[in-house]
C-alpha cells in the first residue's frame, strides 16, 4: 500500500522525488521520506503526516543529489513515526518497501546478536541491516542485495540505495507491484505508472520474482533464480489531467463529476455501432461456462454482489461471489466449467491477486475487470476487460465502480445472448438502455444542490442505516462503506427485508435511515419497511424518483429524487446519490474527503 520511488536523474533529485511520491500518495500518507547520494554521501530526510510535512523540511533543509529514492508510507509495522518512516538505513545502504517481510522478527533478533542497533518497530529495517552485513563482508552492492533478498519472506517491493554508488539503484519485486521508467540518460522506478507518467512513458513491469540491477544507461533484469532475462518496454500513456484536480476542491468531487464522459467511454469501447457487444481477445464462450465465481475486495465486492443479479437474472448462470480474502483461506471446489472473475479498481489488490493464482489452474478460464490494463492481476488473466474510468485518485472509488458496473452488465448481456436466454429485441433494448446511462448520470449530477443540503443534516447523525431490495441491497451496502470510510459516521447497509431480522431494534429519532427504492417492481414491498420504521420515530431518507416521491414521500423525513431509469440498471444511477451523500456530509465534518484515516487506494499487502 506504500509508494515507493526512485531516479537516476541529471537534475537535482529531491524535487523530482516529491512531486513522483505526491502521484504515490493516494497509497499511504502517515509518514514519507527521501534519501539521496551526493558526491558518494548517503543522507536522508523524513518526515511525519501528509508529504507536504516533508516538502516544509526540505526547504528549511535541503538534500542534495541526482540519485534518489523516495517514500510514502501507509503504517504496518510501528505506528506513524519519524524512526518509522522510510527511507530506513544502515550505515551504506538505504532501503524504501512496500509490502510485509514475514519472517522480519527472526532476522531482527539474529541481527541484534550479531551487534546491529535498530531504531524503528518497522519489517523493512531488518532489510538494510541485512544488506549492511553482506557489504560488511566484502560483497558488492548487487552482490549484497541479492543475498538479502534470499533471506527474505513474505511480499515486498523494495529499492536499494547505497553510498558511494551514484549511479545504481537495484529493484526486486515479490508480491508488490514495481515499474522501471527508461529515459534519455536518466531512469526511474515506481510503484506504478502513474508516479512514472511526467517523467517518461516507456515503462517496463517487473514480473514475479524479478530483481532490476538499474543504471542511468539502461536497466539489467533478473528472474527469481538470478537469470538474465528481457522485460517488454511498454509505451503507457497516462492524461497527466486525469491525476490533477481540475478546479475540483476534492479527487472525489472531480471523480464523481466525471463519471457520465468515462463510462460513456467504456460503453463505446465494447459496443460497436451497430449495437452489437465486442469483448476483446475473442470474448468468452458463455456456452461451456456452468457457474461464475466471482472474487473481489471492498467496494468492487459490491459490484459483484450487483453483477450477481443482473447474471442470474439475465442469462441464468449460478454465481458465487466472495471476499477475496476469504476465498484463499477457505480454499473452495472449483467445480469443472467454472469461470473465474475477479474484479479490481488497481489490479495489484493483494488478496484477490492471491484468489486468483489460487484458481489459476482450477477454473476453465480466469477473467478481470480492471482499471489498469498493465496490472498483474490482467497480465496473469486469460482475459482481462478494461473498465476505462481513467486514473482514480481519492481513496473512496466512485467513477471505477460505475464503470465496473457497467462493463459486468455488459458481460450479463453477453451471456444471455450466447446462451439464449434473451430475445433479440430484448437484448437490443438493454443495450440502448445502457447507452443512455451517461445522459441519465448527467441528470443525477444536477441533484447535487439538493443532495449537499440534505448532507448538511446528516452530518449531525452518529449512526446511519441504508436499506435496499434486490440489486439495490449491494448499493445499500456500497452507500454505507462510502459515508462511514469519510466521513466516520457509523453506517450499516441492510436488505430491507432483514430490517426487521434485527436491525430494527436500532432505529429511533436519532438514526436516519437512507432507503434506496426506485419505482420497481420491489417499490412496495421497500415502502411496507420504510412504514416500518417511520411507525417507530424513524428519520427516513428516501432516495427515489418521480413517481417513487409521489406514492411514498409523504412524511418522510427527507426525500432526494432521480431521474426515471430503466429497473435493470437503476444501481448504476442511485451509486450516484450515496457517492454525493457520502461526499457532502465529509465536507460537512471537515474530515479528509480524499484521503481519509487509516485507508489507502491500493491495498497490496493482506
């Protein structure tokens, strides 16, 4: 969850540094730090909080140096502390990780007998202890390095740094995420693309077990037995718009104002203009597919809960859904003609990349829905489907989980069509009905005034419940992750039918209750649950359209109406208003919208 950076520059490093880790933040930001050689001297700064903390040391003191390397830390091992920060050191080397070394304790202890001195509680400083006592023993840096990495367990993506050496940097990847920038006479390392994208755009991925030996003249690349091999030199273009605000006061605002241009992107990318489906790389034969898993984290869980409905629904296929850190452990049957989906915003989430090389050779086919096309979860798929939202930047997914959304209602819609199981009018209907949904989220957007009102007034609650029938209870649940992860407001999604299972027993004139009900053919039976609670003192917020207002809104507490969308895709339109709701009532506490506590974009590390 770390970024992690490094140059091998011709210009003074230390601003360069800054500006690749402000890119790297949205993966960690309790700490960060840089470390530099100038005229062979190894020094670093670091420093605590958001990086501009460490943007104000170096101005009061400045590094020196074209060689660098650069960190921004989301806390796994040690509290957020300056001795935690990285980059960590031993004397010649400096180290900067991404990832857990599992096995960290053991080392630490055989290096504390042997006399080192450790300053932090952090895993990655047993790395350049390590690597200090093979230069200890006469090994060169890279000699050095690679011995390290033997002793090492766990997942990391690390960057070694050493005095005296200005013109070499080595990289290793082992679970983690890792790219190698080439420039003219210069060279780069990142997390990801994103930290490359103003320095170069020709970006070579670090497979499994690599290792980098990296120079300004080129980078040497190595297997996990140490042997030479050749890496793709990839030309990446990345809108360097896409990674700035726009005039927005937050990512999410921006993310959320873009979400009708991307998707109307991302529907043009699959539909062809006669209106016909096209899945790239020969698409998938539905005809031979007897069940669907499907595996994912967070909110892109919610899509797939979502995409459950419409698959079942739609084309008659059984599907499982699962948290992909529980998948692995549970270590489920694969039963044969099982297709595997696995749906990622980065491609690079830890559990489900795990989830899906348990399935590799289980299931008949391993399919990803993923924001990033050169992320190891695509690269290790048979097929990997692009949502196209763009580079998504604030913690909290909005424009990648419409698009995900999209992009498995396409794939609903295929296989129903390859398996029979929809008319040809039917399915043409469907498909327009998606083409229209940029126009309709357009629509939605423009209830933003009367949204940020009504968040206002939920900003006062400590508790919150969200209720939903049908596809609308993963969207229940999706709007409940949104306000709790930034604004701090407890909140739990429910199917409304459960309401009365238990959840009831919390409602009073304190707790709004946020009840997700289009005018369906589930409205009443929503409205009996809603009855429900309002009989018991509750503050209900009904988010409907028109005719949902007109029926049931009478002594609501509050009512936000949509515009008409057809049923099949109303969870497309209403993430909308919970995205707003969720954004408004932040704002209102003043909490950190973009980058809440405790969270990080890309969860790498279990």
């Amino acid at each position: 969850m770390c970024g992690i950076v490094g140059v091998l520059g011709d210009h003074e490093v230390a601003p360069i540094l800054v500006e690749a880790l402000k890119r790297l933040e949205y993966r960690g930001y309790d700490s960060a730090g840089i470390a530099t050689v100038n005229a062979g001297r190894l020094d670093r700064r670091r420093a605590v909080g958001k990086l501009v903390n460490l943007s104000d040391l170096l101005v009061h003191d400045p590094l020196a140096g074209k060689s660098g390397i650069g960190h921004t830390r989301w806390a796994t091992h040690g509290a957020p502390s300056i001795a935690n920060a990285h980059p960590h050191r031993a004397r010649r080397v400096a180290v900067v990780h991404n990832g857990i070394i599992e096995n960290f304790r053991a080392l630490r202890d055989e290096l504390v007998a042997q006399g080192a001195g450790f300053e932090s509680d952090t895993d990655t400083e047993t790395v350049a202890h390590l690597a200090q006592v093979f230069l200890d023993q006469g090994l060169a840096p890279r000699e050095a390095a690679e011995r390290t990495l033997e002793r090492l367990e766990g997942a990391f993506a690390l960057l070694f740094l050493f005095e005296g050496e200005d013109d070499l940097m080595i990289a290793a990847r082992k679970g983690s995420p890792l790219a190698v920038g080439h420039g003219e006479g210069e060279m780069f390392v990142g997390s990801d693309a994103i930290a490359l994208a103003p320095l170069t755009h020709r970006i070579t991925y670090l497979e499994e077990g690599d290792r980098a030996i990296v120079t300004r003249a080129g980078a040497q690349f190595f297997d996990d037995q140490g042997r030479p091999v050749n890496r793709e030199i990839r030309t990446i273009e990345i809108d360097a718009t896409r990674v700035e605000k726009g005039g927005y006061k937050h990512f999410m605002a921006k993310e959320i104002a873009e979400q009708p241009s991307v998707m109307g992107d991302a529907l043009r990318h699959y539909i062809s203009e006669s209106g016909e489906i096209v899945l790239p790389g020969g698409g998938i034969d539905f005809t031979r597919v007897s069940r669907l898993t499907m595996v994912a984290c967070g909110t892109a869980y919610l899509a797939c809960m979502t995409a459950k409905y419409w698959i079942e629904q739609l084309a008659g296929l059984p599907v499982d859904v699962d948290i992909a850190s529980e998948f692995r452990y549970r270590e489920p049957p694969i039963p044969e003609g099982t297709l595997a989906v696995f749906v990622s915003q980065s491609g690079e989430t830890a559990d489900t990349l795990a989830a899906l090389r348990y399935c590799a050779d289980k299931a008949q086919r391993i399919v990803s829905v993923v924001n990033v096309p050169e992320s190891s979860i695509a690269r290790e798929s048979d097929l990997a489907l692009p949502i196209l939202a763009g580079a998504e930047i604030s913690v909290a997914s909005t424009k990648g989980f419409t698009c995900q959304l999209a992009v498995l209602a396409l794939v609903a819609l295929e296989a129903a069509r390859q398996r029979g199981t929809l008319d040809a009018p039917t399915l043409a209907r469907h498909i327009e009905d998606l083409r229209s949904m940029p126009g309709r989220l357009n629509a939605a957007l423009a209830t933003e005034p009367r949204t940020e009102a009504i968040a206002r007034l939920l900003s006062e609650a400590t508790d919150v419940l969200f209720l939903g029938r049908g596809a609308m209870y993963p969207l229940a649940l999706e709007g409940a992750l949104k306000l709790k992860e930034i604004s701090y407001i407890h909140a739990e999604g429910y199917a409304s039918g459960e309401l009365k299972h238990g959840p009831i027993a919390l409602v009073d004139n304190t707790v709004p209750v946020i009840v997700l009900a289009p005018h369906d053919r589930l409205f009443d039976k929503t409205v009996s649950n809603m009855q429900e609670v309002m009989a018991r003192g509750g503050k209900v917020l009904l988010v409907t359209d028109a005719r949902g207002a007109a029926e049931a809104g009478e002594g609501v507490w509050q009512c936000l109406a949509m515009p008409e969308v057809p049923e099949l895709f109303a969870p497309i339109l209403y993430a909308l208003p919970a995205q707003m709701l969720a954004y408004h009532t932040a704002v209102a506490k003043g909490t950190d919208v973009d980058q809440p506590r405790n969270l990080a974009k890309s969860v790498t590390v279990e």
